[in-house]
C-alpha cells in the first residue's frame, strides 16, 4: 500500500509540475502519459493487496473450521 500511496503523489506532483513550467498552462503528452501509469500501477496495487487479503481471509477461516 505504501508503494501505491507513493505512485499516487508521483502522479499528482508530476502533474502540478507540469502546469508550472514553460509553457505555462499547457501540460506534454509524456507527462500525462507518467501520471496515467502511476494512476494505473497504483489502482493495480491496491486491487492486488485487496484481492490478496482476501484470499488469505478465506483461507484461514477454511482451516479454522476443518479443526
């Protein structure tokens, strides 16, 4: 989750940055594409962390139960 929290700041900051330099207001296609990735691996993430405890959840309680 941490490197999730991470590539969402990236994003969010690479995108601010991209406002602030020349030319101002105009953001570049590769700078979009960046924070579009980042959004992406960090949605990624999240969703492999979630579907992960998930399973395990299941897991353990299913053992439980057998003894």
């Amino acid at each position: 989750m941490l490197a999730a929290a991470v590539l969402l700041l990236a994003g969010i900051g690479m995108a601010v940055a991209g406002f602030c330099v020349e030319p101002s207001g105009s953001i570049s296609e590769s700078v979009l594409m960046f924070t579009a990735q980042c959004f992406i691996c960090a949605g990624s993430f999240v969703g492999i962390d979630v579907l992960l405890s998930e399973k395990l959840r299941k897991f353990i309680s299913e053992k439980k139960g057998e003894i």
